[in-house]
C-alpha cells in the first residue's frame, strides 16, 4: 500500500502546478535503520521539490524487521518557515490520483507527544500537537495517512511537515505509536 503512495506522490507532482522554490535537492538524513525498522531511500523528483518547496526533502520506505508485512512511507520535507510547511495537505493530492477519501479528521494530541527531543520542551509544552489524520482507497486499497508539522534541532528555528503512510487496518493504538516513533525520530535529526 505505502507502493501506492509513492506512484500517488510522483504523479500528483506531474499534474499539480509548479510552485517556485528550491531547485536543487538538500537531503534530510534520515536514519537507514530504526528501532526495529529498516528502510530504503525512495526517489524525490524535481516536481516534488517544485510543489513542497522546502529546504531539505527526504522519502524513506521502512519495513519492520519483526513483521514485514508493515511497512510505511515517511516523507519529510524541512522548513525554515512554518506558514510555508503547512501550505500543501494529502487531500487534494490524494483526490486528484482517484483514491476516495473515507476519513479526514483533525486530532489534538496530548503535549509533547511527538516533540520528544529534550531541546524541545519548551515548544512543546507550549501548546498541543496538532494533527491530520486520513484514510484513503483506491480499488482495494486502503491506507492512513498522517500529517504533522514538527520543531526541529535544539532551537526550533525550522519544522518539519511529515506524512506517514501506514496500512489502514491497523488498530488506533499501534497507529498512534508508530506516529510518536517516527516523530520522536524526525525531531532528533540535525540538519
């Protein structure tokens, strides 16, 4: 399924009109390996970094080592800016690709449950975590999208927008916690 989103995002780029921005791509150095999970580093295609425009651009598909079957997508785009991070969502991407979306909710998680790195308790006791919850099918397809806008580094002078594609039928609680753990890992990455 995470498969799927990959052909989404490189072909809603194709289709979606152009944004000026950065023209060369800035990797965020995503971990190859973490708690559990191993991953691959996915193509970002020029068209990405024209609609994202962030500074620094990563895909990753991690599988977990314990059950291979999970796998997942996590795509990081880096802001200086956080007006800037929180221009593009998946639901239009998503709608023009074909797929229907089922479920589109916004959620307040608790304070600081995904802002775990020590340099950011300040930013996150400051106010709760806000994120946007999808799910969307295609045919048989189903799959859960997460969006967030996260602080990173010790200063939390830029943010990171990630999405998380995950399997749609896993329960809420496994859902949450890989959204806490893959977070936990974005705001602990130097740039």
């Amino acid at each position: 399924m995470p498969t799927a989103f990959a052909v989404f995002i490189a072909t809603i780029l194709v289709i979606a009109p152009p944004k000026p921005g950065m023209t060369a791509h800035v990797h965020v150095p995503l971990p190859i390996s973490f708690e559990g999970w191993i991953s691959e580093e996915m193509r970002v295609t020029q068209e990405e970094i024209n609609i994202l425009t962030p500074q620094a651009l990563s895909k990753r598909r991690y599988v977990s080592m314990d059950n291979p079957d999970h796998e997942i997508v996590l795509l990081v785009a880096v802001y200086d800016d956080r007006q800037l991070a929180g221009s593009h969502s998946a639901d239009r991407c998503f709608a023009a690709l074909g797929w229907s979306l089922l479920s589109n909710k916004s959620r307040t998680l608790p304070r600081g449950s995904l802002n775990l790195v020590s340099g950011q308790a300040a930013v996150a006791a400051s106010k709760p975590e806000a994120v946007q919850e999808y799910v969307f099918q295609r045919l048989q397809f189903r799959q859960r999208v997460f969006e967030a806008v996260l602080p990173m580094g010790s200063y939390g002078t830029q943010v990171a927008r990630i999405q998380l594609v995950i399997p749609a039928d896993l329960a809420p609680a496994v859902s949450d916690r890989l959204l806490e753990q893959f977070s936990r890992m974005v705001t602990g990455v130097a740039i």
